[in-house]
C-alpha cells in the first residue's frame, strides 16, 4: 500500500510543524531532505516554514505523486518516554523528526531505523540547515 513516510519538523520538543505525509517516497525521504538542505531552502530555528519547504520538495522531487503527499497532525509532543512513535504515522519507512536548530535527523517506527532504534540505513544523520 505504498512507501509511506511522516517527516516532522522541530525546534525541541514542544515546537512542532504539522507533519508532512508522502505515501510514495519512504525509501527517497532522507536522500530528499539531504538535497533540500544542499539547496538552501530549509530555515534553520523555523520549523513550520521547513516544513513547508519539505511538502514542497517532496512535490519537487516527483510532480508526477503531489497527490500523495499531504499535511497531517504532528506529535503532541517528542518525548519518547511518554509518546510512543510506533503508533504513530503507517507504518513502511516510519518517521523521520527533523531538528531545524541543528539539522539532526532521527528515525522511529519503520524499516529506515535499525533494530533498538539504531540506524542501519540511511546514512543521513544530519543535514544543512540555514
């Protein structure tokens, strides 16, 4: 049913941008936000303006899917000690929380993490932001 993912964009752990969903493109999502920080579109501290950015990369990136990308609730907050990220999104390629301040990339909930939420793949832990 799709290569679905949830890419959600923060500032910590209570400054949170709706989530963008793309339901094809779980295995491209890293290498996509990879490019859109080397393009100098993303706002470093400005998570719902990254966000946005992200939506639109996505789009960018396959204009042939737009429609299957979207914006859906975001986390009510990034705790993993008290939000589980493994009912949260659909599943496939998982979450992906991206930290505007820093560009730190983390994966939850999806084969993009590892097992014990080590990553194996992708390589991205980080990205340009700014």
């Amino acid at each position: 049913m799709g290569d679905r993912v949830i890419i959600v964009c923060h500032a910590g752990p209570t400054d949170i941008a709706p989530a963008v969903y793309a339901h094809w493109a779980g295995s491209y999502a890293p290498d996509i936000l990879v490019a859109a920080g080397e393009a100098g579109i993303l706002r470093e501290g400005d998570s719902c303006y990254t966000a946005a950015r992200v939506a639109w990369a996505f789009c960018n990136r396959n204009p042939d899917s737009c429609l299957s990308v979207g914006l859906m609730h975001s986390p009510p907050n990034l705790e993993p000690e008290t939000f589980d990220f493994n009912g949260y999104g659909h599943g496939d390629a998982g979450a992906i929380l991206l930290d505007v301040r820093d560009g730190s990339l983390s994966y939850y909930a999806g084969y993009l993490c590892g097992p014990d939420d080590e990553i194996e793949r992708p390589s991205h832990t980080k990205m340009k932001v700014g």
